[in-house]
C-alpha cells in the first residue's frame, strides 16, 4: 500500500488509530506523549488572541468572526485564548471553532459559550460569518504522505509491503513513481528520498474554500524539500534515508514507523515548497510571529508582576514566573522559536497585512 495509506491508518483508523483511541495519542506534559507551543503554558495562546484581535479589526470587526482551530487535539489552545480574553471575545464576535476527527479528544474540549466542536470542516463555519480565520497548529506534519526516492533513472516510489514469511511485519519496496506523482519536485541527488505531502498541499485548498475572506495560519516545523533532502542522507536501505520522518511515543522519538502500527505518533517535516504550490504564504519563524504580536510586553508584564509579587508567593506571581519560562522556550532559536509560520491572506482586504 501507498505509505499515505500506512500513515493514516496507524493515526485514524477508528478502533486502532494512536489518535482515535481513548486515551491514545495527545499532546501535553506527564499526560502527554509530545509537547507543541500551546502546552508550553498559555502565553503562546495569549499571544495569537492579541493576533487574532488585529485580524478582525483589520476585517472590519466582523459579527460573527470564526476561528478555526484545525486539528484543536484536546483544546488546550482555545483555553488559552479564551483565557486571554480577546476583544473579539468580549464583543461578543468570536465563534472559536475545534475541529478534531477524534472523538476521545473531543471530549476534552472546553464547555464555553463561544466554543464549538465539531468533527468535520464542513460542520464549522457558522451561518452569517463573511470573514475569519484558520488556525493549524502542528496539524501539517500529521498529515499523510508518501515518499520518493531518486535515483540515477529517475524517481521511484516506496511503497510499504509485508515481508516475505514475517506475519505482521512490513518493510517498504521500491516501485517506479509515475510522472503525475512527482511533478513539481526538486532536482536532489540520487539515492536521496523526499516525502510527497499532496494532503497538506491539499488541506491550503480546502482551508481557502472554507473562509472568503480572512487569514489561514499554519505553525509547524519543516523546510525546503531539498533540505529535507539534505537531511534524509543517503542509503541502499530502502528503510533508511527518512531523517525528515519523526515518530513520538511517550515524549521518545525513537519508535520504528512501520513497528506495531497504531502505537506512535508518525509525522513528517513540512516541505515549505510543497505546501505553496498553488498559493504563497508569508513565512516567518515562530519567534518572529510572536514578537510581532506583542509576546515581549506580555514578558514585560510578568517580570514587573513577578517583581512586585515574588514576596508574596500567591498564584499571581506564579503566573507571572511562568510567563517568563515559557517566553524562553517559544523563543528558543534551536528549538519552537525556529518553528515556520505561514500566513495565507484569503481575499483582497487582507493583502499586504501582517
């Protein structure tokens, strides 16, 4: 079968999938099996209200004003943003949208009046919205995809087979890619092997169909595909050459992708080119984006609250230390602060802001 077959069923498959399962695959500390922006602490949701409220006024304050967090995993985003308490929330506007296929993660959500969560994209607009935003945060990576491998000849395809007399255990075999496959990618150096993300090039299409006018936001790790070729390195074992490819398990990277499927996190880093074919996203890093919004004052607040309050040691003063903890690793160059945002403008009135 295509690897994207293999992807998908090892995280939706709906009785064996590592995200379907209760208690299965989700993001967090202890509870967790990895940690993404929003479970750092609530400043990076802080920060995209402060976003979200430049975009609607930028909008035109529109009522209602949807945002929607694709792939919202157990809501530990919009808890955060409902907690900042936004202007677009106070108004009354905001219409904070969970989209999240699972249903064990579903039922994580927030109870709260401007918060709905459905499980498909479909369900999520609501009646009367004219503008608003999609937000995708680490939801790219989880995409399926398949991968190429080129050669002197020209490019194949892996493909993911059961070995021969080994019940239960799959390998990948090489099959020739067709043009239609490949078109578009790169020239890399034989004996390399790239991931094809049409899902994610796909979802930019289907998250542009969805608002008519507003802003799509991705946040997640990934680069060029030549880059992602450069990582991959190269080997004769069809298995190997996947140093793009990440698997997560109980905060562990080291579990083998095609090992007891279902039981891992599988996610491939965004190939930034693939994902703009059709349309151009302004990409910052997510240090950039979140300076942009105001994440230093919002720093600048907690150290003055943690100075005036460390004496007295209350929950204040420990939000405000936190604030400080957190600022460092959102930033941190070598790790989430390197993470790429791209923000795509969906309609005539938002082009050119930030």
């Amino acid at each position: 079968m295509a690897v994207s077959e293999y992807v998908e069923a090892c995280l939706y498959d709906p009785d064996d999938g590592f995200y379907m399962r209760a208690g299965g695959g989700r993001a967090g500390g202890h509870s967790g099996h990895f940690l993404t922006a929003p479970e750092v602490g609530p400043l990076f949701g802080a920060v995209l209200a402060r976003a979200l409220d430049r975009w609607w006024a930028e909008l035109g304050e529109p009522d209602p004003f949807p945002v929607i967090d694709w792939g919202a995993g157990p809501g530990t985003l919009a808890r955060s943003i409902l907690a900042a308490e936004p202007a677009c929330m106070v108004s009354g506007a905001l219409r904070l949208v969970l989209v999240e296929v699972s249903p064990a993660q579903r039922a994580s959500h927030p109870g709260h009046p401007s918060v709905a969560s459905v499980a498909r994209v479909s369900d999520a607009v609501p009646e009367g919205a004219s503008a608003g935003v999609v937000v995708a945060n680490e939801l790219l990576d989880n995409l399926p995809f398949d991968v190429v491998c080129r050669t002197a000849d020209g490019w194949e395809e892996l493909r993911v087979t059961v070995e021969d007399g080994a019940r239960g255990r799959f390998s990948l075999v090489a099959v020739p890619a067709s043009p239609e496959f490949v078109a578009g990618l790169p020239e890399v150096a034989a004996g390399t092997r790239v991931p094809v993300q049409r899902a994610a090039r796909n979802w930019v299409a289907e998250a542009r169909r969805v608002l008519g006018r507003g802003r799509i936001v991705a946040f997640d790790y990934g680069a060029e595909t030549r880059v992602l070729a450069e990582r991959a390195g190269r080997s004769d074992d069809p298995a190997a050459g996947l140093g793009w490819l990440r698997t997560h398990r109980d905060h562990d990277d080291g579990s083998w992708w095609l090992a007891d499927p279902g039981s891992c996190d599988i996610t491939a880093d965004v190939a930034l080119d693939q994902v703009q074919a059709e349309h151009r996203a302004e990409v910052t890093t997510q240090a950039e984006f979140l300076r942009r919004y105001g994440i230093d004052e919002l720093v600048a607040e907690g150290r003055a609250a943690w100075a005036e309050r460390s004496g007295i040691g209350d929950l204040d003063a420990l939000r405000a230390r936190s604030r400080l903890s957190e600022a460092e690793a959102l930033l941190d160059p070598n790790g989430l602060g390197a993470f790429r945002v791209l923000v795509w403008p969906v309609g005539d009135d938002t082009a050119g802001h930030g």
